[in-house]
C-alpha cells in the first residue's frame, strides 16, 4: 500500500490536457483555400490563407485569414442608402482541423474557424481630404462600420495529391455575431459557403 500511494497521488495531480500526455507537434502546413457564398443576397468570392501545425497527426491547429472584398469593384450596393456604396471587411482568427483518417488516398476532414472581423460600407465615389501637408486627396468615405464575432464550423473531403500536397473540397456555414450595419440585417452575411482549395507542408 505503501508503495502504490506515491504512485496514486502522482495521477491524481497529473495536469489533464485535451491531447493527453502524448501530445507532440508532428508536422505543419500553409493553405490557400477559396469560398463563394452570398453576402446581403450577392454572389461573393472570399479568398483565405491558414497556417498553423499538426498535432499528433489527426488535429490542426493554426490561424486563418478571409477576405469579404476580393472583387475588381468591391460588392456594390446601390440600394441601401442615398448613393451607391461599397461592401469592404474581412475576418480572421483560430483554425481547427480534426481529420482522424489522414493517411488515406481520399478522407474527410471538419474546419472549424472561431474569430472576428469588421465590416463596412464605403462610398463607390470618392471626395476630397486635407491632408496634414495640406495637400488635397480624395478617397472614399465610410457610411457604417460594425465588428462582429464569427463561428464557421464545415466538413471537406480532401485528395493526398502527394507527401507533402493535398487539395480539397468541402462545405461551412457562417455566423457573424454582432453585425449591426446601417440599413441592412443582423443576420445578412451568415451564409452557406462552398470551400476550395489547397494545402502544403509536412502533412
């Protein structure tokens, strides 16, 4: 009895982590991903780049960045306030991945973005500023601005193209929380995104 109580105590006070004990960084990874999705009823390309590292080969851990105004004009409104404006914003934050079948020809995997972001709405003409040097520029004014919260969860079905490649495909859905633009819903740019895209590093 003696000898087992050291033993006994030393379990009771091990710090308990979500990997367990055996947690090790086991490799890392670059993506560039892509969606198309609908913000306020437009059709959106939004751009994204992740980085981050594998723990114990099945969960990814990283950052992630996404951009709402990746267009030749922005996304144009014209009926939401006196003059045409422009939607401009993004968002970024943490980036899980778990995919407990990675060493697999063709597997599924499920993302999960949780962050925050801004948006804002600019107007498409532009007017003059002073600038300190007294100088005369002309830019775009800002009509409404709101930060929000996001939470992105999604599944894809990912190709080992090779070692050290891997493109997938696959499907989230996005809640902003906390959006508040003039003239436009809370709930307006929560919406359904269709992921593509592609991932290096040691995989």
């Amino acid at each position: 009895l003696f000898t087992c109580a050291p033993g006994f105590a030393q379990n009771e006070n091990e710090v308990q982590t979500i990997f367990g004990g055996g947690a090790k960084i086991t490799g890392w990874f670059i993506d560039f991903g892509t969606s198309y999705s609908q913000l306020n009823g437009e059709t959106a390309h939004l751009p994204s780049f992740a980085g981050g590292v594998l723990m114990n080969d099945q969960f990814k851990i990283g950052l992630i960045g996404k951009t709402l105004s990746c267009h030749d004009t922005y996304l144009k409104y014209d009926n939401l306030f006196d003059e045409p404006v422009y939607l401009v914003g993004g968002y970024g934050g943490l980036f899980f991945e778990a995919s407990p079948i990675d060493n697999k020809l063709i597997h599924i995997s499920f993302p999960l973005v949780a962050g925050a972001g801004g948006a804002e709405y600019q107007t498409v003409d532009t007017y003059p500023e002073i600038e300190d040097d007294g100088e005369i520029d002309y830019c775009r004014s800002r009509v409404s601005f709101s930060p929000y919260w996001v939470l992105e969860p999604g599944a894809n079905i990912e190709v080992n193209v090779t070692g050290f490649m891997r493109i997938y495909a696959g499907y989230s859905y996005r809640w902003m929380l906390g959006l508040d633009l003039d003239n436009t819903s809370h709930s307006a740019l929560n919406g359904s995104n269709f992921n593509f895209g592609i991932r290096f590093g040691k995989l």
